[in-house]
C-alpha cells in the first residue's frame, strides 16, 4: 500500500511529540519528588531547629519557584546544592549516581595554597603519579575540567615549580577512602643515642580506628617523644576518643552529640548543665553505636576519655593539623589542644565539625545531612569552627617543591631538643 510522503512525516512527527511531552511530564514529576523529598529530608532531620537562622520555608519556597526552569537531572543537582548552600553548614550535600558516568577527578589530594590550586600528594598506583604529576604544581584553568567519567582522559594544564608549563594526559580515577588501608601507620626514629622519636599517620578515625590506636601506642609506648600527623585526615567518628584517652588525664574531658530531637525540645542555647545532664557513653567507637546511643537517650550524649591508668602516654607530643583536617579529626585536635599537654603545628583546621547522616532520598539520589552537633563540657559550641594551632607552619608551595616538609621538621625540632 502506498502511504502519503506527508501524511506519514506528520504522523511521525505527532508521534515523536507525544513521546517528548511524556519524557517531560516524566521528569517534571521525577524533579518534584526528588525536590520534595530534599526538602523533608532537612526539616526532619537537620540538626538545628532554627537552621543557623535562616529563613527555611522562605528558602525552599524561592527555590521551588525556579523548579520549572530545571530540565535535566544536572541542573536539578545544582538547583538542590545552591539551595542547600544557603544553610551554610557542613556535612550537608546532594549527591546524584548515574552508573558509568558519575565524575571522579584525578588521584591526588588538591588543595589551594596562595590562592590557586596545588598538588599536595599522589595517591600509590596513579595515573597522576605515572604521568608526571608533581607536589608544587599548579592547576593551571581550575579544577572543574578534572572531573568526569572514570577512566576517560583529562588535559591537565600544570605550571611546574620552575615556573615551566606542561600538558598532561591524565587517566581519571577514584582515590577511595580511607587512601591507604586502614588509613593508619606508624613508624620510630632513632634521633640520639637512648632517645627515639614515634610518629603516627592517621587519615581516618572511622570503624576500628580505636583498635589501630591500641596498636600504634602499644608498639610506640616506649619513644621519648610522638609525633601525630592528622593534617590529611578527613574525619570519621568517634574513635578519635580512645587516641586521645593516651594523652588526656582530666576526667571531666567530655564533649555532647545532641540531635533535633534533644536540642528541639530544649528550645534554648546549650548549656554547661545540659552537657553535664547528658547519658555518658565510654568506650563505644563505631558509628552504629553512637547513632544508638543517641536514639536511646532522646537525642543527646555525652562522651568521654576512658582511663588508660598506666598506659598513658607521658612523653612530650606535637600534632601536626592543617587546613585537610576535617571532622571528627577537628574534634581530635581541639580536644588535644584543650585537655593535654601536645602542641599543635600548622595551620588552621577546616573547620567542619558536625555529625552527618546519608539518605537515600530517589533511586541513584543520596543526601548527606548534619544530625548532631558538637558542644564542649563547657556548653561552648564547637560546630563548624576551626581549631588553630599553638605555632603557625603552614605548607608552602617553595617547600613542596623543595620536597620539604616544613611541618614535621618543626615537630622533630621541638621533640628532639625537649
């Protein structure tokens, strides 16, 4: 049978159309579940009442105002984190997975230093590492173009540390967490004779962190001085605590987790009382518990250095922190420059001291929330603010070209003369 030309290309036309329409209405009820669901997710659980002072119903209001404006899934990630930015909190992140495609950067921890972003380290095994990629090299351009699909090439445009440029072809992988397992090492040096300096690399304070502790003091028990070098370590959980408990004598070294439920029904500012009223929790390091712990008591508990009795660590210590220091780490390092005898060397944590929760909001849709704060034995609030050091060295990118490291020279100078 012969089909009109024109008749067929309308018919094709109307069908593609409808396809079209049904793809939109498709989203449009995708992007509002997934919006609605944001949006519960951080009234429920967000772990301020008054949301840092912000408008909340205002904001999500403005926002969803633009939702029609949003035509795909990436636009709507970037709708969600600008909404969510206006919390000005950390630990509060969008995240959307789509299998093969999700972005993933280079193998190496970037950070900016003098306002443009340098290479600090490379991960073992890495392309970056393979391809020519140095510590002191700038990131020439920025590094959005760095992400994108694992295994794809990116052009890094880098200036050297003689002031050279290269171009590079670098693989794109992920750097998993905990870099190195399980995160944790350390070492001792003889400095003179009958005097022997320890050092500890912690990156994570995560599952089994308090275990990996036990071990690093059990064979360091014996220096005449430690070194703990935290400025890498992105934060974890609690087991911080039992590290701590080998440098700390004071009983009264508590801090507070609360959580809405808690701070909620308190309805005022945290007091000293309030932390000193909370359920006492020792020696319980793994995030499971603490989320039980927290569940049992309304929302709100107190933990503590546990007593080590002859197995604290009496020798002279320095921590090494920096602007990589984030989280439970944050805790770690004010609860040592508080309650211990350490000196801190470096530089400015990040200041990123909350507790967070991952949800699942939609198929390939997480959403990272902050559901507890930190306060001091004190009532002081500790949230989101950086711990400084007692001596300021920050990296530089003169020593990472030089290979120096200007931090751990300073702490072996201070233990070697002690």
């Amino acid at each position: 049978m012969k089909v009109n030309s024109s008749a067929a290309a309308v018919a094709a036309a109307a069908v593609l159309f409808a396809a079209r329409s049904l793809a939109a209405d498709s989203f449009a009820d995708t992007r509002s579940r997934i919006f609605d669901a944001t949006v519960k997710t951080v009234t429920d659980q967000f772990y301020d009442p008054a949301f840092h002072g912000v408008d909340w119903a205002a904001v999500q209001a403005r926002y969803r105002a633009r939702l029609d404006q949003v035509t795909d899934e990436a636009a709507l990630q970037q709708l969600l984190a600008q909404m969510l930015g206006e919390l000005k909190s950390s630990h509060l992140h969008i995240y959307h997975f789509v299998a093969g495609k999700s972005g993933v950067d280079l193998s190496a921890r970037i950070e900016p230093i003098d306002g443009a972003d340098t290479v600090l380290e490379l991960a073992p095994l890495s392309d970056a590492r393979a391809k020519g990629l140095r510590p002191g090299d700038r990131i020439v351009g920025g590094t959005e173009s760095l992400s994108g699909t694992a295994g794809t090439l990116a052009d890094v445009t880098v200036q050297r540390c003689d002031g050279s440029t290269a171009k590079l072809k670098i693989r794109r992988e992920s750097w998993l967490f905990p870099e190195e397992h399980p995160g944790w090492s350390w070492a001792r040096i003889r400095v003179a004779p009958g005097k022997t300096i320890g050092y500890i690399r912690a990156d994570r304070f995560d599952d089994g962190a308090a275990e990996l502790a036990d071990q690093a003091m059990g064979e360091l028990s014996g220096t005449q001085g430690l070194v703990i070098d935290i400025r890498a370590n992105s934060g974890g959980n609690v087991s911080a605590m039992r590290l701590a408990s080998y440098f700390i004598d004071r009983t009264d070294a508590t801090f507070a987790l609360l959580a809405r439920p808690y701070l909620q029904k308190l309805g005022r500012p945290v007091q000293a009382s309030d932390v000193a009223a909370a359920p006492k929790v020792i020696g319980r390091y793994r995030t499971q518990d603490v989320l039980d712990a927290l569940s049992k008591s309304g929302g709100a508990a107190a933990f503590g250095i546990e007593d080590l009795g002859a197995k604290r660590y009496r020798a002279p210590v320095v921590v090494l922190i920096g602007p990589g220091t984030g989280s439970a780490a944050e805790g770690f390092a004010w609860g040592m420059k508080t309650w211990s005898r350490a000196r801190l060397i470096g530089a400015p944590t990040a200041g990123a001291i909350l507790s967070g929760e991952d949800f699942d909001i939609a198929p390939g849709w997480s959403l990272t929330v902050p559901t507890a704060g930190h306060w001091s034995s004190a009532g002081e609030d500790l949230n989101d603010k950086p711990t400084t050091p007692h001596e300021a060295v920050p990296e530089t990118r003169a020593d990472l070209c030089a290979g120096r490291d200007k931090g751990f020279e300073r702490a072996m100078a201070i233990l070697a003369g002690s």
